[in-house]
C-alpha cells in the first residue's frame, strides 16, 4: 500500500494536470503491450501497435520491464509539454542521476536479466545512447499513442470534468474522494493499492493529480521522494459498444435538427442529464436520448459518478460546435472505445 500524507499546505497545493502526459502514457502503454488485461479497452489497440511496431521494442524494453520499477528520468515534468519539449528534458538529465536510477534498475532485475552495454554508455552522458534512446522513444509514441491521442486527450478531459466537479462542490477533500476506487481518501491520508509498502510525505509541496489513458490497476508515482509529487492514476474506461461507427452510419446520420443541436451546445461546458435538459430546454427522458445518440457518433463522452452521469464533448465535438472538422477514423475510435451509457 501506499500512503499520502497531507498537510494543510498540501490540501491547498492539489491540482488537475491539464491535459495527458505525452510520456507517461508512452511509457504506461508500454506495460499495456506486453500484459494480455484489458482486452475490452486496450485489446484492438495492442493489435493495431504490434502491427505497426512489427517486433522494434528491444531498446525501450531494456529499459522498462514488463513489471516493477522503471526509471524516473524517463517521464519527466515536460511531458504535460508535448513529446518533443520532454524528449529534450530526457536529454538534459544529469548524468549522475542517469547512473543512478539505472543502478536502481539493474539491482532489481534477475540475476540473468542483465542491462545491456549501451546503457552504461548512457550513464556517462554520451551523446549516441541518447540518440538511440530518444529514438525509441518517439517511435514507439507515433505507432502505440499518437493515432490514439485524440482520443486519449478526450477520456483525461472527461475525468479532469469529474474531479473539478468535485473540487467545486467541496473542496480539495472532496476532489480526493472522489478518484478511482483504488485510491482512499481518508484524511489525511490518501491511500492507494500499490505493489510495495510505502509513505511518501508530500511537506508543503502539494501534489499533481494526473489522469492516464493507460495507467491501470494501480496508480504509479516517481520512486525518489524529492522529485516533484505527482500521482497518475487511471481513467474510467468501459466496455466497446457493439456495432457502433461505422462511415457514414447511423449514429451520425441522425445528428440533425434544433433540438439535437441544442443538446450538443449545452453539453459544451459538461453537465449532468438533468443540467442538459434544463439548459436546453427538453424533457429529461429527450435529453438522455439525444446525449446517447451524440456519443454514440463520438462526440460526447459519458462517465458515471455514483448515481449520476456527468457528459463533456470529445475534441470531435467540440470541432463540430465551433465549425472545425476531424477525420472520419477519429470519430470511428471513439464510437468504437466508447464510454458508459446513461
């Protein structure tokens, strides 16, 4: 288990990360290629990325295990940032903390399981590892997370929705009890399953909450205690709906009229079913409805929240309300990883 420890100073330094890590979700959807979990959320996707990786996983597997510890210079804060301003950020890390969290690496690796050469090289700060390294890296993000990224940014927007609901309604408190429920807000502590025992006092520093595509099972925090406190934590996914999205299908076929019009502008700043069906004006059976059909087309996104719903557009819709335009293959992803119904 793993244990949080808060101070008032803390409680006041909680905040939201605005928008997916570029690298955690690279590094995370690593361990979701390599594990056979998930298959209604991640199955379709593994296909798709082993095809396009075809087998060119060796380097990034050397340094992230299947399972356990990886190293910490490999997501670092930059990541909110985009790939390429994290990449550089990888490629500034001092030397010294390079050497030592590979030592970290290899002191929990098996016996016969040992790291290769060119890690040492990369200890020492030589610019050729790097090179391989930074490589691997954004290789493997434009086969297994760049086609998914849309979506990606979609199901953290939803959460991000979730949790600031809470935060508003009652605080930062509220905000904590309201995560996953494999995180336990019992104050003040914040209790989370984890592979090892550990207590992490946060001192003043706060923490950033971060949602993650493809963290699963537990959440995952930087092992050095003095890095900046950060918690990813998984997004609520849900089963693929069945026959949902084909081109040119149904589902968006049917996105016409005033009235389905008015359902999609009011879903703009997120909303309960009763919240739409006051902002716009229908019934709430009517507003149900029509919330389904437009996330049936791929673009709203449905989390439920104990006897609630709470609705938020994917980027998708809000293009369509503001006048922008994305390909059909986006809108075909979301109908077909998509979210809970109402």
């Amino acid at each position: 288990m793993l244990r949080i420890h808060f101070t008032g100073a803390d409680l006041a330094g909680v905040r939201m990360a605005a928008r997916p890590d570029a690298l955690w979700e690279t590094i995370l959807s690593f361990h979701r290629l390599r594990d056979r979990r998930g298959v209604p959320v991640y199955g379709e996707w593994r296909s798709e990325t082993r095809t396009r990786l075809n087998g060119e996983t060796r380097l990034l597997g050397a340094l992230v295990p299947a399972r356990g510890y990886f190293p910490d210079f490999l997501t670092p804060p930059e990541g909110l940032q985009g790939l390429d301003t994290a990449l550089e950020a990888i490629r500034a890390t001092p030397p010294g903390r390079i050497h030592a969290e590979l030592s970290v690496l290899a002191s929990e690796r098996p016996a016969a399981a040992s790291p290769p050469s060119w890690t040492a090289a990369l200890a020492e700060g030589r610019p050729e590892p790097f090179s391989r390294l930074l490589g691997a890296l954004r290789g493997y993000h434009r086969a297994a997370v760049e086609p998914y990224w849309t979506y990606i940014q979609a199901r953290v927007e939803a959460d991000r929705a979730v949790r600031g609901r809470a935060l508003l309604d009652g605080g930062a408190g509220e905000l904590l009890a309201s995560l996953p429920p494999m995180l336990r807000w019992r104050a003040p502590v914040l209790e989370a399953d984890y592979p090892v025992d550990r207590d992490l006092r946060l001192d003043g520093r706060g923490l950033l909450l971060q949602p993650s595509y493809f963290c699963r099972g537990s959440a995952v925090m930087y092992r050095n205690p003095e890095l900046p406190p950060v918690l990813v934590y998984p997004v609520t996914h849900a089963d693929a709906p069945a026959g949902a999205g084909e081109p040119g299908g149904a589902p968006l076929g049917r996105l016409v009229g005033h009235t389905r019009s008015a359902v999609l502008k009011a879903i703009g700043q997120g909303g309960t079913t009763s919240e739409l069906a006051r902002r716009a004006g229908v019934s709430l059976a009517s507003a149900s409805q029509h919330a389904g059909v437009l996330r049936d087309a791929g673009l709203v996104v449905t989390l439920r929240q104990g006897s609630s719903v709470l609705h938020t557009l994917t980027p998708l819709g809000a293009a369509l309300l503001h006048g922008g335009t994305r390909p059909v293959r986006e809108r075909r992803r979301y109908a077909r990883n998509g979210p809970v119904t109402s």
